[in-house]
C-alpha cells in the first residue's frame, strides 16, 4: 500500500519535512518513490507538486494524519476529489439548495411572527415589575 507521507530531514532540533509516496512498509527515512513536496514546521512553509499529489491520490495513495491536515490547509485535498461525476452532484445540490432556499422563506416568516409574540409579552412582564417597583411600599400603623 503506497503512503503520503513526511519523511524527516535536517539538522538536530531544526527538522524540516518533505512529502513523499512510499510504500507502507519502508523506513521513516528510506528511499521514497517519489517526493511531492516540501513542509517545515518551525516557519509554516509549504511547497506541493499539486499534480503529483492528485495523481498519487487517484491510484489509490493514503495520506496519513499529518499530511491529510497539510493538504487541507492548502486546499489540495478537496481539489483531488474533484471528477467527472462530480458536476452532476453540483448541479444537483444547487438545485436541491435552491428548493432549501424557496422553503425556509416561509418558515422565517413565522418565526419572526412568534418572536414578535414573545417580545410582546416580554415587554409586559417587564412592564408589570417596574409598575411594582414604583409603588411605595404600605407601611404598618
């Protein structure tokens, strides 16, 4: 099973990574069938063969953990999903927001008419307990 995965170089304490396809059973370090890019912690610098790492993905290639939450952040991972069949669900899921959409109008309508109710009646508690408030209070003789 091949691997996208950070394969660790550099000095002590100062490690940079590079993204590599490599087959599952291979040391950390060891030969990578192909690097795909380039990723150091310390400065948030990236750099990916976007091509290569789509391609990889389409044969079937696993990122791990750390590498899928690097080609989030670049936006990569959504891009390699992306086909043919995918401009159909498109369409379809404009439509089927389209429909959300002409539905929820209504639905908004009358729940701004409950919570004018609400702030009616809120009004007039508040407007009993000030009336309370303003009363002197009886005093006994």
């Amino acid at each position: 099973m091949i691997k996208l995965r950070l394969k660790r170089y550099g000095k002590k304490r100062e490690s940079s990574y590079r993204i590599v396809a490599m087959n599952s059973d291979s040391r950390r370090d060891g030969r990578p069938l192909e690097e795909l890019g380039f990723y150091n912690p310390r400065t948030d610098e990236t750099r990916l063969d976007v091509p290569g790492i789509t391609r990889r993905l389409e044969q079937g290639a696993q990122p791990t953990d750390t590498v899928r939450d690097i080609l989030k952040k670049a936006n990569v991972l959504e891009l390699s999903r992306t086909g043919v069949n995918t401009q159909a669900n498109v369409s379809v899921s404009h439509a089927e927001s389209t429909e959300a959409i002409t539905n929820a109008e209504p639905i908004q309508a009358t729940a701004n008419t409950e919570s004018n109710e609400v702030s009616d009646s809120e009004s007039t508690a508040t407007a009993t307990i000030r009336e309370s408030e303003e009363q002197p209070p009886i005093s006994e003789s």
